[in-house]
C-alpha cells in the first residue's frame, strides 16, 4: 500500500516536471519565433533603408549633374558678361561718392590713354578739361542728389594731349554709396557737327556776296541805261534784266 502511494507520488512529480519542461520549450520556442520575426521585420527594414539610401544617392548624383551644367553655364555667361563689359565701345566707369574711380573697363583707360591700374583711386574729375570741369562738377552733384539718371557733355584729358568730346550718362547704385558712368566718345560727332557748322556758314557767306552782286549789277544797268538816253540812244537793260 505504501509502495503503491510512492509510485502515485512519483508519477505526479514526473508529470508537473514534464509539464514544466513542455512549457519552457513552448515558451522558447515563442522566444525563438518572436526573434526570428523582429530579424526578419528588421531585416526588411534594412532592405528598404538600403533602397532609400541607393535612390537618395542617385537623387544627389543627378543634382551634382545638374549643378555642374548650371555652373557652367553660369561661367560661360559670366565670360561672355565680362567680355562685353571690357571691350564694349563704351567706357564704364564706377566712382565713389568722392568721385574717386573705383572700377573702369579697358575701353574706359584707353579713352584717358592710360593703364587701368594707374587710373584705379584717381578723382575723375581731374581729367576734365578747366573749361568743362564746372559741367561735371554740378552734373556729379545733380546725380547724388536727385537719384536718377543724369547727363552731361564735357571734355577729356588724354595722354595725348588730345582732348576728347564725351558725352557721360550716370546713375547711382542701389547702396546709393557708387555711381556708374557711360562715357561715349563724341569726338567725331563734334568734329563733323563743326565741319558742317564751317560749311553753312560759308555759304550764308557766299549768298550775302552774291546778293550783293546782283545789286551791283542791277545799279551799273541803270546807270548805263541813264548814260544811254542822255547820249540820245534806247535803253539796253529792261527792268527785268
């Protein structure tokens, strides 16, 4: 009887180890399935960074391409601007509020006959002709003061000895610190407007000579018709000769 309640004994302590140990593998087995899900959910994410990652790089190569085209494309304009601005036929010349020339293009020196270093932090006006320097003097001031678009026609020193007609534009900088001047050289124009002067004026010259002449001529017909009838002969000049 006693060996009979043992063995009962032993079979429900076998059993609860069992139970325990079928609880434990399930609750491993849970375990393994749990880590193996979050690998594989981990996993996925990384495939779609990774996919992320390939795409936003290919996004940044095609931007570097097109930033490269853009900058040069901005160099090519930005040659092509300079090159109109060192070579136009106009001078350009940027002054300080002192007047004092802080920028100048090659055409701009070559007006004043001199090298664009030399003429860098020089007074402008000190290439105006004495005659002229009141008209830039008032044109610089009108400039600053008004805030517009200004001009004036003076003279130029050159190196040459040469002065130089120009006809100057200005405007002031949004900073309202610098001015920009166009300065066309008028030269020309005032040599064929003074040629054209000259001719006009010969030939009012010439009118007046001949206008003069003819009453001559009309006086000496009369006085010879008059000479005429005293001597006892016809007229030889009507009065429409």
């Amino acid at each position: 009887m006693k060996k009979e309640k043992m063995n009962s004994e032993d079979a429900f302590l076998l059993r609860q180890k069992a139970e325990a140990m079928l609880e434990n593998k399930a609750k491993a087995k849970a375990t393994r399935i749990k880590k193996a899900n979050k690998l594989s959910l981990q996993e996925g994410d990384i495939q779609k960074l990774l996919h992320e990652l390939e795409v936003h790089q290919i996004e940044l190569e095609m931007q570097n391409d097109e930033l490269k085209r853009a900058m040069d494309t901005s160099k090519k304009s930005g040659e092509k601007y300079a090159e109109i601005y060192e070579f136009a036929p106009t001078g350009f010349f940027t002054l300080n509020k002192e007047g004092v020339i802080v920028e100048l293009n090659l055409t701009g020196a070559k007006m004043l006959g001199l090298e664009r270093a030399y003429l860098l932090k020089k007074k402008f006006i000190q290439y105006v002709t004495i005659d002229t320097k009141f008209i830039f003097h008032e044109f610089f001031n009108n400039l600053f003061n008004s805030k517009v678009k200004e001009k004036c026609e003076v003279r130029l020193i050159v190196k040459s000895d040469q002065a130089k007609s120009v006809l100057i534009e200005g405007i002031v900088s949004e900073d309202e610190q610098k001015c920009l001047l166009t300065v066309i050289d008028v030269t020309k124009n005032k040599r064929v407007e003074q040629i054209l002067k000259n001719k006009i004026e010969e030939l009012e010259l010439f009118d007046q000579m001949m206008e003069r002449s003819e009453n001559k001529i009309r006086d000496l017909r009369k006085e010879i018709n008059i000479l005429l009838v005293k001597l006892g002969e016809n007229e030889k000049f009507s009065n429409t000769d």
